[in-house]
C-alpha cells in the first residue's frame, strides 16, 4: 500500500487583507533572518504555515511580495518616527533629546524585525531598499539638524559648534544605539543610553 508524504495542514480562511498581513511578517521574518535573498515565496508559505497558492492568492510574484514588504516597512518607520520628532522647540533641550532617544529606543523594541532591517547592515537587499532607506536618514538628518541648531543656541554654544555635524553625531548615536538594543538587549537597555546622553548634554551645557 503506497503512504501517503506528510501534507502541510490547512490554513484556515481568513480575511484577505489579515492573509495578507501575515505573508508580510513572515516575509519580514526570513528576511531578518535568512537574509533577502532566502525570501522566496516557498520560504514564506513555509513560514507562514500556508501552502505556496496562498501566498500566490495574495501577491503575484516575489518581486510583488518583497515591494509591498519594503513600503509596509518604510510607511511604518515614517509613522513611528513622526510620533517622536518635536513639532516645535520648546521645553529644556536636554530632556527633549533625552525623550527622542528613549521614544526613539522603544520603538525599536515594539518592531524589532522592522528597525534590524533599517539599522543592521544587510548587503543582500536590493537596490530598492537602501535607497528608500537613504531617503529616511536624510529626512531623520534635515530633521536632526533643526534640532540641533536648537539645542546649541539655548546653550550659547560657540559658532564652531556645526550643527549639521552634531545632527550626523546624533543620528549615529540614535542607529548604534538601536543596533546594540537589537543585539544584546541583556547588556544594553535603553534607560543606559538615555543617562549617558543626558550626562553628555549636561557637560555640554556647563561649559
């Protein structure tokens, strides 16, 4: 009698844009962790838990799959990051930076697979990603800058002081500090980041 392989079991039906969803995080989910090029449509059935014509129901080809991952993504970035930036310059400088960083870190937290993809190097994506990725750090850098002037001029700080270069420093700061969060979240909580550059604005100030 001739056995029968192993079949995948049935994905229960679901709503299409809830399928949908679910293909995008398990495409996000290879792709953190197997890399881009591992996100074929058999990978993400298989992550999913659904055979590949359910994903085929919901996206025509890979390319397809991988492009509405990439804007869910950066739409989801843009979102978070538009809920941390000041809408204008008010308050103690410090403290106002010191909260960036922390709203900034606990974002990070909520969406883990979402910023390893922006912040951690990943030379496997396609051209597509790092450009829209470029777009995003030169607005979080135009953004940083304002900041920056800002914070320099309540302090008095001396004209050699750039602050396009304090907005680059910064924003440096803000992606290792991610990176390491995402990495060894044991040995580098967020709460350690937010005291040193508070101590750092601090002495910044005292001068």
């Amino acid at each position: 009698m001739k056995t029968q392989g192993k079949r995948r079991p049935y994905a229960p039906r679901v709503p299409a844009e809830q399928r949908r969803e679910q293909l995008l995080d398990a495409a996000l989910r290879v792709v953190v962790t197997q890399g881009h090029s591992a996100a074929t449509m058999d990978a993400v059935a298989e992550q999913a838990g659904v055979t590949k014509p359910v994903v085929y129901s919901q996206f025509r080809s890979r390319n397809e799959l991988l492009t509405a991952l990439l804007r869910r993504e950066q739409r989801g970035a843009f979102q978070q990051v538009g809920k941390i930036l000041p809408t204008e310059a008010t308050g103690d400088p410090a403290a106002e930076v010191a909260r960036m960083l922390a709203d900034f870190l606990d974002a990070v937290q909520q969406a883990p697979d979402r910023w390893h993809c922006i912040v951690m190097p990943m030379s496997d994506m396609p051209p597509e990603f790092h450009a829209a990725s470029a777009r995003a750090r030169s607005l979080a850098l135009a953004q940083a800058e304002k900041i920056a002037r800002w914070l320099l001029e309540s302090v008095q700080a001396p004209a050699e002081l750039d602050a396009e270069i304090v907005a680059h420093t910064v924003v440096t700061l803000f992606e290792m500090a991610a990176r390491l969060v995402l990495t060894d979240p044991g040995r580098y909580q967020p709460e350690r980041f937010v005291a040193a550059i508070r101590a750092a604005i601090g002495l910044t100030a005292s001068r």
